[in-house]
C-alpha cells in the first residue's frame, strides 16, 4: 500500500472517529456531512486499490497439480 493510501484509509477512520462524537454529543443531523465525507473517502480509497495499474502487470503463478498416488 502507498503513502497516499494510507493517508486516505487514515482519514477516513479520524472522520468516522468524529462523526461518531458527533452523533453522540450533538445529534445525527449534524454528523451526517462528516460521515458522508468519511464514506465518500472510502470510495476513492476503494477506487484507488482497483484501478492501481500495478496490479494489472502482475503476472498469474502458475498452480502446481500433485500427482495422485
């Protein structure tokens, strides 16, 4: 995983972590944009670890077959 996925996994966590006090202290109405902030963290992380072009240059291994005795 790379810095910048890190820092997006990372703050999507804090602004869930806040969302929570704030539903809590304040009331859901308030914490709705920052769980949605949260979420839409999420989708980019998410977005980010499917579109890596990393992954796509990886070759398949080869599965080995046992023989049966």
């Amino acid at each position: 995983m790379k810095l910048p996925d890190v820092l997006i996994l990372s703050l999507a966590l804090a602004f869930a972590i806040i969302g929570i006090h704030l539903s809590l202290s304040q009331g859901v109405e308030v914490s709705y944009p920052v769980f949605m902030f949260a979420v839409a963290l999420l989708f980019w992380f998410q977005y980010r670890r499917t579109n890596d072009p990393k992954d796509s240059e990886k070759p398949k291994q080869k599965t080995k077959k046992r023989k049966k005795h």
